[in-house]
C-alpha cells in the first residue's frame, strides 16, 4: 500500500456529516418526581406553569432541546401517575397538566420513576446513544402514605449503582426531610421565600449546565433561591 | 521506510463554546523529524474539560513544548529530552533484535513516565498562573511513530485509529462506550489510567477528541468506521489535503450536530510522490 502512487482523489471523496447523523446524539434524563396528594391542589396551577417554563427554557436552551429527555411522574391518589413519558424537550409540546388528590403514595412513585429510568436507559443503550448522568428531581410536601422503605431502599441503591444525581426538596412543614434524606444528600427545604417558578428555573440551569458538562466531577450545587440545604 | 506526512488542521471551537464566549478547549501538535538514524513522528491532541477554568491552558501545556521558539530540529530533540523518549530510543537497538515482545515491556513504563512528566508541567503551571492544578484538566493522547511501529498512550477519552500496511483498520483506543459522558478522566483526576497500544506496520493512523469522534467510531461497539476512515487516509495522500480536511472540520453541518470542540490528525506513509519531492 506504501508502494502506490499518490490516490486520486478529491475532498467530494470526504464522506460528509449530515443533520440526521444519530452517531451524535447525547442524552440526559431528566427525572422530575413530583408529590401530586391532595395537599398540593392549590399549587397545582402554579406547578403546571412552572413545568411549562422549565419546559420553555430548556427549549430555548441549543444544546439542551436536542440532548435533554424530560419525564415527569406524580404520586398522589393512591397511585403513581406517568404525567409524562421520556421525550426529547424538542418533542415535548406542553406540560402535562396535575390533579392534585388523596395521599401520598411515595413508594410508587419511586417505583415508577427507577423503573422509566431503568427501562429508557436500556433502551439508549441498546441504541449506543452516549449519556450524561441522569438528573432526578424530588418535591414532596408530606409524609409517604404507603409501605416505602423498601421501594426507598431499593431508589437509593440503584441511584448511588448508576450515578443518578438526585435532589429532593421538602415543601412546607409536614414535608419529611429524613426520608427524602434516606434517597439523597442533596436535600433542600423550602423557606418563606420559595416559589415553584424559581425552583424549576434552577432545574433548568442545572440540566443546562449537565448538557454542556465532560468532566467527571460532581455537579456543583448551588443552593437554588428560597431553599436551605438540610444537613443530612 | 517513507516517512510520514501529517495532516493537523487548526482545532475548531465548538458552537458550544463559541455561544458560551469560551476559547476553544482543544489542542494539538505534531513534529517530525530524523532521530538516530530513525524517522520520527509525533502527533499529540489534549482536549480540555469544559468546565474548568483554565483547562485550555491545560490542554496547551501538556503538548507545548516551546515551539515558537525552537527551529524543527530543535524541537524534535526538545521533546525528547522532556518526555524521556531517549529511554526508548536508547533500547531502539536492543529491541530490534528482541521484536515487539520487547517494545511491548518497555512502552507502558515510558508512557507513565510521559504522563508523570505532563503533570509535574501543570503543577508547575498551576502554581504560576496561581490556580488549582484541577483547573487545568485535560485529556491527552500522543503517539509516536517509529520507523514502521507506532507507539501510542491516552488519558481520558478521545480515539485512535490505525490502519496498517494490509489495509486493515483498527480501534487502537476505542471510544468510552460503558461510563457516562460526565464520567472522562483527566490527566489531573485521582484515578486516571495511562492506555498503551503498539502497532506495527503502520500505514495511517487517525486521533480525534472526542467531538469528532462519533464520526469515525461506532459509539456502541468502539468499531472503527472503516470507510469513512479509509477516505480520509486516501484524501490525506492527495495534494492540499490539509485544506480539504480542515474544510470539512469546519462544515457548519459538523457544527451543527455537535457542540464540541473538534480536532484530528492524520498521518499517513508519504507516497511515491511525495518522497520525489
């Protein structure tokens, strides 16, 4: 081969990347857990738009519209509801819509949330698509209503198995920081001057940050406004 | 033996970076030249962590080694006498007569001695610019081609592809295909690992970061994409390759579907055309 003469070729022999080229797709999950019992219907507008925002601004986001994938599931009512399944922001058209109801049902929730996580995983990796460390986000104003120490047992070692950065925030004074803390010890308590709004542009900014991120440090956490770390 | 023609187009800052305000993160060199009666190439890529301050410094240090400074030869000899490669070349003669076997022992040690060079530079320059060595992560690959043999190390991620003399295209380091993306160690993180490969009878080879990488390599099996591979080594022989190649580097469809930084280099056998020159 060393022995031929100069190929006769031109740069047309480049073979050329194009837009549909998957050999570059990325991805990070973006789990959002949300506490949907009856104590948080008067939030549930103010939830819907904050969703609906988070949703915008990773839209507006170059990097993040293309690589993040948005899940969101709620517990309340006695059940685990998938609010909505994984899609790329790009492919995500609204926010879902949450009834707030009944109790709160904490275990399924966590169950529901391991197993998209688990399957979408799977399935991105079946498919050789690169990820990021999935995000996973808490909010719970309440006490777990069901059996979930073992589903919470379960969370937490597949969580710290996998990478999964997870960050709870306990909303308001029956919210049960202990048990949030037996998942993650990034937990956060609402104070006086919370607002969902702010709580979801933090998630923005966080998975923003993940999208653009090569390194193999830990996320730095800074601590989003009207909240305090909990020492766990 | 022809010696190796080598191809370096100008990193490209990714649109990622670009939109960011930032510098581009990735570095490369290359140096060729005649040692001990041997031909002699050097091709080196150091892509910086994105999220470190001064990691593009880092990316810089690991690979400069005075060359505005420094006439070819100069620098040739330079590098040699920084990165320990004299221990390789003084066991040239040795393992001639021994074979790769031989190679095989000798190039993980001086590989490691390599890194521990690379990293004494950033403390060095970590404590002259008065920041944290951390801040100046970076990955690093480097390869040198001896004669007919290349002799290649990597920390972090990035890729190499070889194609030997057969024709044949192989994965020297494959892409990262079982951690996260956001796992990559650097020449500065506590556990990173110096990869060692040797090949013989070397053609071409191919080293990327890992913005361009996704082209090359199948992200899921770490297989070379040997076609497209086999053009670029064909389009590298040609004449004004460089530009053609850093034209494609900068296509606006490559920048779209990836905001990373991207850098490669080629280098490939000269043809019977080239060493008439």
């Amino acid at each position: 081969m060393s022995d031929y003469d100069q190929p006769d070729v031109t740069v047309n022999d480049l073979p050329q990347p194009t837009l549909d080229d998957v050999s570059f797709d990325r991805r990070v999950l973006v789990m959002v857990l949300l506490d949907i019992s009856g104590s948080m219907s008067s939030h549930a507008p103010e939830l819907y738009r904050a969703l609906a925002r988070l949703i915008q601004e990773l839209k507006n986001d170059s990097i993040a519209i293309k690589s993040a994938e948005l899940a969101v599931v709620g517990f309340g009512n006695e059940r685990a509801e998938t609010l909505r399944e994984f899609a790329t922001v790009r492919d995500l058209l609204d926010a879902p819509q949450v009834h707030c109801d009944g109790g709160t049902p904490f275990g399924l929730g966590l169950r529901r949330a391991l197993q998209m996580l688990s399957d979408r995983q799977t399935e991105l990796m079946s498919r050789g698509v690169p990820q990021y460390k999935p995000l996973v986000f808490i909010l719970s104003d309440g006490c777990p209503t069901d059996h979930y120490a073992p589903e919470a047992l379960k969370f937490a070692k597949a969580a710290e198995q996998h990478g999964y950065n997870v960050f709870a925030l306990g909303y308001g004074d029956a919210a049960d920081t202990k048990v949030l803390g037996s998942l993650t010890p990034h937990v956060f308590k609402a104070t006086s001057s919370f607002s969902f709004a702010d709580w979801f542009k933090w998630i923005s900014r966080s998975v923003a940050r993940v999208s653009r991120s090569s390194e193999s440090d830990e996320i730095e956490i800074e601590v989003p406004p009207g909240v305090i770390k909990i020492k766990v | 033996m022809k010696k190796m023609k080598v191809i370096v187009p100008e990193p490209v800052t990714g649109s990622g970076h670009a939109a960011d305000n930032k510098p581009c993160q990735d570095r490369v060199i290359h140096f060729s030249g005649t040692l001990l009666g041997s031909s002699v190439t050097i091709i080196g890529l150091a892509d910086g962590a994105g999220s470190v301050s001064h990691s593009h410094i880092g990316a810089e240090r690991v690979l400069d080694l005075g060359k505005s400074e420094l006439t070819e030869e100069r620098l040739l000899s330079s590098i040699v006498r920084k990165t320990k490669f004299p221990r390789l070349f003084s066991s040239l003669s040795s393992c001639r007569v021994f074979g790769i076997k031989t190679y095989e022992q000798m190039w993980p040690a001086v590989a490691n001695d390599v890194v521990q060079e690379m990293q004494a530079e950033l403390t060095r320059q970590s404590e002259q610019i008065g920041v944290s060595k951390k801040q100046l992560a970076t990955t690093v690959i480097l390869a040198l081609i001896i004669d007919d043999f290349v002799f290649a190390l990597r920390v972090g991620d990035g890729a190499l592809a070889v194609q030997t003399t057969d024709g044949s295209i192989q994965s020297a380091f494959p892409p990262k295909t079982n951690s996260y993306i956001n796992e990559t160690s650097f020449i500065t993180s506590r556990d990173y690992q110096v990869e060692c490969a040797i090949f013989r009878n070397v053609e071409s080879i191919l080293a990327t970061t890992d913005g361009c990488e996704p082209f090359f390599f199948n992200q899921m099996t770490g297989e070379p994409q040997s076609a497209r591979l086999e053009s670029f080594f064909k389009v590298a022989k040609n004449e004004a390759a460089e530009s053609k190649i850093a034209a494609w580097l900068n296509s606006p469809t490559l920048r779209q579907i990836t905001q990373d930084d991207l850098s490669l280099v080629i280098a490939t056998r000269k043809t019977n055309h080239d060493n008439s020159d």
